[in-house]
C-alpha cells in the first residue's frame, strides 16, 4: 500500500498537535462560537430584531453551553492531549521571565524562553477552562428555575452576564493574536510546524525525534 503524501511532514517540520487534540480545538471553538453568537442575539435588541425566534436561540445557546466540556472530555482519551494538558499545568521560572518581558514588551531574542506552550498560553487556558465551567454553572442555576432558590439564580445572572463580556473580549484577543501568527494557524490546522518557528518562539520544547514522528504517522497511514 502506498504512502500518502502530506505537505505538513516535510523535512524540516515539527508534529505539535495531535489528530484528537486539532478536533477537540476545532470542536469547542465551534461551540463557543454559538454560544457568544447566540448570546448577542439575547443580550443586543438590535440582533434580537434581526434574529427573531428568541425561543429556539435560548434553546441553542442552553445546549451549546452544556456541550461545550463534551470536546475535552472526549480527548482525554488521547495521550498526547494528556500530556499536553500536564504541560499547561506546569508553571516553571522561565514562564516567570517570559511574563516579565511581555510587560516590559521585550521582544529580544531569547528575551521569553518558552516550553511547548508560552506563559501567555498556559494562562488563557487555565483561565479559559475556569470561565466555561463558571459559565456552566450558573447557566444551569438559571435554566433551572424551580430548584435554585432566587437568591442564587439573581446572583448567577449577574456572574454569567458579566463574564460572558469578558470572555467574549479575551476570545476576540485570542482571535486577534492568532491571525498575527500564521505559523501558530498551521500548526492547529495541520498539527505540524516549521523548526524554524520552533526554534524562534519555544526554544525550550525538545519534541519527539521527527525521524520517530515520521516512521509513526507512516505506519498510521499504512493501516
């Protein structure tokens, strides 16, 4: 059986993400995404006219928001994603320097050590995660009327309000700084970068041998 060729596995490229990991990304922007679009069209009168149909919006925006977990969830079966999320979980000095130069906006070389992932990076997820799962919860409270007192649901109404603004504001910021980085773009889209990159933003990431990476993603294809 042949090999299949695949631009990304080029010499000179880096595997960064996993089949799993690119899906559960891609999966969960998607529902985050339907979830801030149909939260506009509650919250915004302007596209609450446009829309229309109030009640089957509530209805999407609801079912997003409890399937939002569903991605991570799934991946946590992959080692890879695992092992990435040990990763982001790990907070080392050279995180503490990278923080520090992005303050003083220091873009020297060699300026932000990084891992895998940057200080950046490892913030957005972890406060990411803390947002959808607050999210979470007090969407629940509210869509639960009958069995959470007023006083929480009242409570849980200003939480999920505000914090909605805020993460549709951190997204946008996230959007922004990966259309910056068409590199970074690859690599979620294919799972594979350039050692160049690499080498330049995460000088301290040792991945797996490419020759090793190679002879894994062959016998893949071969099945």
């Amino acid at each position: 059986m042949s090999l299949r060729h695949d631009p990304a596995r080029e010499r000179g490229s880096l595997r960064r993400f996993s089949r799993a990991e690119r899906w559960a990304h891609r999966a969960t922007a998607v529902l985050m995404g339907v979830c801030v679009l149909t939260a506009a069209a509650l919250y915004l009168p302007v596209l609450a006219q446009l829309v229309g149909r109030r009640a089957l919006v509530v209805t999407v925006h609801e079912w997003s928001g409890i399937a939002l977990p569903v991605p991570v969830l799934v991946a946590l079966g992959s080692r890879a994603f695992r092992a990435d999320l040990s990763l982001l979980n790990r907070f080392g000095p050279h995180d503490r320097r990278w923080l520090a130069a992005a303050l003083r906006r220091d873009r020297r070389p060699g300026s932000r050590p990084a891992h895998k992932f940057n200080a950046g990076q490892k913030i957005y997820a972890a406060w990411a995660a803390g947002a959808t799962l607050i999210m979470l919860g007090t969407g629940l409270m509210m869509w639960w009327t009958q069995i959470v007192p007023l006083e929480w649901r009242t409570a849980a109404t200003f939480i999920h309000d505000w914090l909605a603004l805020t993460l549709g504001i951190v997204l946008a910021g996230h959007v922004g700084m990966a259309m910056a980085d068409p590199e970074a773009r690859r690599g979620m889209r294919t799972g594979w970068v350039s050692r160049n990159w690499a080498k330049q933003e995460h000088p301290l990431w040792e991945p797996e041998p490419e020759r090793r990476v190679h002879q894994g993603a062959e016998r893949h294809d071969m099945r």
